[in-house]
C-alpha cells in the first residue's frame, strides 16, 4: 500500500465508481496473445522478489528452503503426475497412475480412483456467465430448451455451490431452436449493500467497502489477507499457507475495518489446499484455498467478490482497487487499520520490459500500480485481492502474490491472474461438494449427448430423474441436456 497514506494536499483519493485520471505516462501497447503457463524459478542462491506476506509472526520464517508439506486430502488435492507415468493421447488420473481413454473425460462414467476424468465438466464463459457442459473435449453451450431449476441447481453444484440463485435465462441470437441460451448466476455476489461512496482522507476503508476481504491470522495474529468467495471458501496465496498447513493453527477474521476484532466474524479453518504445482523457489501457481468450518453469514458488511467467468478479458489501464492491512512502507509493521488503494492493470508486456520485471511475469500473473511509484501492496497484504469493478459488479482479478520491494519504481505490484487459476478453484470447490455428501452420486451431473445414451441422477439418497429421458444405470451419474451448441 502507499508510503504516504494521506492525500497530498488538494487532491483527493477517488472511491470505486468515481473516475480516477491514469498516470501522466499512459501505457497502451498492442493487445498481447497469451502464453502458456510458465514456471518462473530463480537461479541457485538468487532471490526473485519478496511475497507479500507478513513472516512476522513469532518463530516462524518465510525464508530459505521447506520440506514440501504432505499434501492434504487427496480428495483435495490434484497431485503431482507419476514420474515415469506417460499418457500420451489419453487422459491421466492425477490421484494415481492410472490413464483412461481421452473419450472418457466428462462422459458421465466414472473411471479414476477420485473421479477426476468427470470433474471440471462444467464453466460459465464470457461475461453473460453462459452455460457451458464439456463433452469428449469440446466444450458446448446450453440451450435453455427444456431448461428447469432442478438442471440449474445441478449445474452450480457442479461449480461448487451448495446453494443456487435463481437461474437467469438472457435471450439473443443462437442457433438454439429456442433462441435461448442458458445463463446461470449461482450465487449473489460482487456486491456491497452496506457501502455509502464517499470521498475519505487519505485510503483509510469504510465498513461494507470491501465486504469480500478477509484477514487470515496465524497463531493469533494476521498473517495473509484472502477472499472470501462463497459462505464455505476463500481464495489466498499458496505462499501464504505453503508449511503451515496445520488448519487448526488458523481462523478467518471478516468484516473488519481495523484489526482489534470486535464484532467481527471469526471461524475455523476445516481444509487448507495450495496448487499442486506451486513452488517455493518459483513465482507461478501462487493459490490457496480456504474451506471454513461453518458457513459466514452475508449481512452487507461481509458478502462474497465474484470469481471472473471463462474468457473474461481485463483490459490494461483499468482502474482497480487493492486493499490489506499490510505495511504502508518496505520493512514496515502491518497496519492496525483497512487500507485500499486504486492502482491501474498493466499489460503483461509492460510489466516484461527490460527496466521493469525483465520477463518474469508468466502468463499467471497480472501486474498493477504505477510504474513511477507512489501506491503498491506490501508485506501483510499477500493473498488479497485486487478488485475490479465492472457493470457494478465487482469481480477478483488478482489475488496479491509477490514485488520487488514496496511502492518502488518500476517495480509494480505482481498477483496471481485468477482466470488462469479459475479452473483450479473450481475443482477444488467441486470436489469438496461431492464429497461432502458421499461421493459422486450426490447430485446428477450435466452432460451433451443423444437421446440413447443412459444417464441417471441421484438427489441425496434417493433415486430421482430429472427428465423424462433420465433412467437409473449404475456408475453413471448425469442428466441429459439433448440441446447443446458445437
């Protein structure tokens, strides 16, 4: 966050919704194709950037090499692929050694140990949140035809929602013979009900501002900053949580505006889960999840940021907000109280020059601030968010990951990209949804096919189809959607 927290004199730090003027220097270079993911990892003995954590706490240390924790739950984890183990062609079981036929992933067939060929079979694309079922490696879109609440409630199951809004059905152009295609909002979320916009002195937050930003403590004391997504989950660091994975060290504090907790909600952790594939000698995959051990409650001054959609493009310049109670200078004690600043999206080709971060930033990473300094996030602040307003919804683009130092020049603000860990976080969410009720049979799954092809639904224990074509068939566990665009 910014070295200087007050507002120089005559001028005024905009909140969401009001226009801020970009930098003198504007940067718009040419929209960039983006690559595939990365590992970024630092040579022997050298040090890329600092995380944005707090390593402050009493007998813990960040720094140097750590044993790499068992992982949790398997149930919870994607684990790390055999070595040895090829499955060209085919799709591998990430819990085991095991390869199926690519033809198998999303068939509605369970064929891996932990069901990992028929998770992920399910997205919301583009801004309108469109339904799309994966089908044999092609991704569909759903016609609303025949489309029903029961269908809309299995689909944001499949997202990882144990509980559904009421599904929003937007009509345009489709080759649908309705000319509908479903859209779906499985949870309320991106708002902030308890917010009155105001100019403040100086970034100091007001109750219900950032409604979705946690405080994650350690032994009693903040430790991260995180997200709060859902009533059950929030998004962080893998960094944050990466050796300390002990979920019963942790609490989630929300609802705060300074760090003394009163009044504020305060829950255990049930599971933390980092990506597989983070590394403490790398930068990539930075994200964590959080699954509490009871549900929040949503009264305005806590609700839920919303997660970005598949193919959801934020655009350079873009004027988003930061918030943490991280340090307010390099070296510096954590804040007692919630700051936030608004900071601009850099491209990743930007933010790759040569006086900047010199290639580092992978596909992965987002980078946001101000090349010339001034405003940035700090030590503290790691797992955060960066927050970005769009329609009046506001969606987490960033979760804070790493810097070089704090507020410097050409030395922007680095977070971990969530549309390219969305699928990750769905996973995650998915699982624990299943398993949460006893396996795969707890509720149906959406699937694209003809009318032959058996398919089944289950509704806690009892057998129940959901369309007429539905019939019972062991080891299958979906519904049919006959209506589905290539």
């Amino acid at each position: 966050l910014p070295k200087e927290t007050i507002a120089p004199p005559g001028e005024t730090i905009a909140p969401p919704g009001e226009t801020i003027a970009p930098p003198k220097e504007t940067i718009a270079p040419p929209k960039e194709t983006i690559a595939p993911p990365k590992e970024t990892i630092a040579p022997p003995g050298e040090t890329i950037g600092s995380f944005r954590g707090d390593d402050s706490v009493s007998g813990l240390s960040c720094a140097g090499s750590m044993e790499r924790p068992d992982l949790l739950k398997a149930h919870l984890c994607v684990l790390c692929p055999a070595v040895g183990l090829s499955c060209v062609g085919r799709f591998r079981c990430g819990s085991s050694q095991k390869c199926v036929a690519s033809s198998a992933r999303c068939d509605g067939v369970v064929d891996c140990p932990n069901q990992e060929d028929e998770l992920g079979c399910v997205r919301l694309s583009g801004r309108r949140s469109v339904l799309q079922v994966q089908r044999r490696g092609e991704w569909r879109t759903v016609c609303a035809d025949n489309w029903n609440n029961s269908l809309g409630l299995s689909a944001c199951k499949q997202l990882g929602y144990t509980r559904s809004a009421p599904v929003l059905v937007q009509q345009y152009k489709s080759q649908c013979s309705s000319g509908m295609v479903t859209t779906l909002k499985c949870l309320e979320c991106g708002s902030r009900p308890r917010y009155q916009t105001r100019i403040v002195g100086g970034n100091l937050s007001a109750p219900g501002q950032f409604p979705w930003q946690a405080s994650l403590h350690f032994r009693g004391e903040h430790m991260c900053g995180g997200s709060v997504i859902s009533p059950l989950w929030i998004v962080t660091a893998a960094h944050c949580v990466y050796g300390f994975n002990n979920s019963s060290m942790w609490r989630v504090y929300v609802g705060l505006t300074e760090q003394q907790i009163h009044a504020a909600q305060s829950l255990a952790v049930r599971n933390i889960v980092y990506h597989a594939r983070y590394r403490t000698k790398g930068l990539d995959y930075d994200v964590a999840l959080m699954r509490l051990d009871q549900p929040l409650t949503f009264n305005g001054l806590v609700e839920p940021i919303c997660l970005p959609n598949h193919g959801e493009d934020f655009q350079e310049d873009t004027m988003c907000w930061i918030s943490g109670w991280g340090a307010t200078e390099e070296d510096g004690e954590s804040s007692i109280v919630l700051r936030s600043a608004a900071v601009p999206l850099i491209s990743t080709k930007t933010c790759n020059q040569p006086e900047v971060y010199k290639g580092l930033i992978s596909s992965w990473m987002i980078c946001a601030g101000y090349l010339e300094a001034g405003v940035d996030s700090c030590q503290g602040d790691s797992g955060g968010p960066l927050a970005c307003e769009e329609s009046s919804v506001w969606k987490l683009v960033g979760a804070t990951s790493w810097g070089m130092g704090c507020a410097a020049r050409n030395k922007p603000g680095v977070y971990t990209r969530i549309t390219m860990a969305l699928s990750w976080i769905r996973r995650q969410m998915e699982v624990s949804e299943t398993t949460a009720s006893g396996g795969h049979r707890y509720f149906c799954r959406l699937q694209c096919g003809n009318a032959s092809a058996p398919t089944c639904s289950w509704l806690g224990s009892n057998q129940v189809p959901l369309s007429g074509s539905s019939q019972n068939h062991p080891g299958r566990s979906g519904v049919l959607l006959e209506s589905c665009l290539s």
